[in-house]
C-alpha cells in the first residue's frame, strides 16, 4: 500500500475534487490530467475569476505565473472561429503542480491583462504581444520587447512570410542600417 506524505495527499485530494467536481471553477472544462499537471479551458470570459480563484484559494494555492504562451489555429478544421489560444500555466511551489487555464480568443479580440494578480505578467504579455499581436487591455506598459520598435507585422503568427518583410543590412557607406525589400 502506498504512503503519501502531507503535500502528495493535498495533490491527490485537489486532483479528486477537480475530477470529481468540475464545477468548482465556476466556467471551467478540464481538459486532460497528466501526472503533475492538468489542464482547465475558461469559458465566456471566466479567466480572471479562474486565475484569482486558484492563487488565492487556500486548497489550490497556484501563487506563481511561470508563463502565458498563443496557440495559432490558422488553418486548423477543427476549431475556425478562434483564431488564438491563449495559455496562462502556473505553478504552485507547496503542492509541487501545475495547471494551464486556456482562453480560446478571435484573431483581432482584445485580452484582459493579468498584470494585477501577477506581477510577472508585465514581461509575459509584453512577449505575447511582440511575437502575437494579441493585444492586452489594462496593460499599462504595452509596448514591443524583443523585436525593433519599427518592425512590421509579427513573426511567431502562422501568416508571417518565411523571410519576413524587409532585410536589415549595414551600409558603410550611408554609416546606418537600411532596410531592404523581400517582395
């Protein structure tokens, strides 16, 4: 027979309560269980009670946003209306799990910031935004982070040319950078 410890029983018991009572995050499906980790998908603009209601509960206790990542659909059958997936995955240091909450979002449809329950969010979203385009809404510093402030488009979409757009390329002569067309 196996022996849990303290922190094994509470995973164990939160996987239970979830499997068996999936309505205890009000809007939520869960989507799949792996080992440490399990998925939820917010519905009808559910995500900010989802995220609040498993940091601040004292049974989840999901305090830290490691990463929020885009899904592209582009050209996928099975789901056309939503173009994005947007993905917020944390992370609980007492009971050593992760969860994902996933939000299925349009092309052009703004996302709420999460700036205000995670603080790590700020880096997160400004990254999404600069590979994306998925635009943030109450982000108070929204603004390209990786790429150059006159880059056109965003390269991690499905519908970026291969090549980009232009080609950087220093002239000696001129003594700056020039930018070159692709087409």
């Amino acid at each position: 027979m196996k022996t849990l410890s303290f922190f094994n029983y509470r995973r164990e018991l939160m996987i239970f309560n979830l499997k068996c009572n999936p309505k205890s995050i009000l809007g939520c499906k869960i989507n799949n269980f792996m080992f440490d980790y399990f998925n939820l998908i917010a519905f009808n603009n559910c995500k900010m009670l989802t995220l609040k209601f498993l940091k601040q509960s004292s049974f989840y206790r999901f305090q830290v946003l490691s990463e929020i990542t885009i899904v592209d659909n582009l050209g996928l059958k099975k789901n056309p209306n939503n173009r994005f997936v947007v993905v917020y995955i944390l992370f609980s240091y007492q009971l050593n799990n992760r969860v994902s909450v996933e939000e299925h979002i349009l092309e052009n449809q703004n996302v709420s910031s999460v700036i205000g329950l995670f603080k790590s969010s700020n880096w997160l979203e400004r990254e999404v935004f600069d590979r994306y385009g998925v635009h943030f809404v109450n982000h108070n510093n929204l603004r390209r982070l990786l790429t150059d402030y006159g880059f056109y488009g965003y390269p991690l979409r499905k519908d970026f040319p291969e090549h980009g757009f232009y080609s950087v390329v220093y002239s000696k002569y001129l003594n700056r950078l020039i930018y070159i067309s692709n087409k």
